[in-house]
C-alpha cells in the first residue's frame, strides 16, 4: 500500500537525484570552454516503468546481492502483469512493480549505477 509519507520519501528521493544529475552535468562542462555542450532532461514521473529488468538483475548480481534475493526479485517481476482498461492482461519486461516495497530501493539502485556511468 502506498501511503502519503512513502509519496513523500519517493519525491524526496527523485528530487535528490535530479539535484545530483544536474550537479554531475555541471561539474563536468568546463566554465566558458568553446566546447559544444549537450543538455540532458531525464523525465522521472514515469521511471519506475521504463526500468531494463535485465539490467537490474545483472547490476544486483555485480554488486554481490545475495542470489536468493535476486531471485525472488526475478520472480516478483515473473508474476507481475499489466492490465488495461478492457480488463487484458500481458506481460513485460521492463519496470518495476507499482507499490511493491522493493520497488523503490531498486529504482534507487538502477539510478546509483546510471549516475555511476556519468563519471
């Protein structure tokens, strides 16, 4: 269940992490370089859904994650379907489960090792 303080903590988190995207931007472009710069807008509101599945698993298993855990993750996103408004059901394999608990943790996780590949 998804309450009003996880929202909250969810929010805190995804500012936190533009904040940090937009420092590592700035940090790397040089003060008046007659480089060409490039600006990047990473979009949030629909991240959860738009995370590789295949990524995170082989991520978790990089950092040493316990395998057991992956696992269950891996299962967690096994049994987990999409339905549209004419009650249809299929399955996917991209993004997290909306309100599952894991769910933040690994999109925090997913965003650490992006932000870990900018530098």
């Amino acid at each position: 269940m998804c309450t009003q303080h996880n929202i909250y903590d969810m929010l805190r988190i995804i500012t936190e992490v533009q904040g940090k995207i937009k420092r590592e931007i700035a940090n790397k472009i040089p003060y008046r370089s007659r480089v060409k710069r490039f600006v990047v807008f990473v979009d949030l509101r629909k991240a959860f859904d738009t995370i590789r599945r295949d990524i995170l698993l082989q991520s978790l298993h990089a950092k040493g994650i316990d395998p057991n855990l992956i696992q269950f993750i891996r299962q967690t996103f096994a049994m987990s379907k999409l339905q549209f408004r004419d009650l249809t059901e299929t399955s996917t394999n991209i993004g997290v489960v909306q309100g599952g608990v894991l769910s933040p943790t690994c999109f925090a996780h997913y965003i650490n090792e992006l932000l870990g590949k900018l530098n």
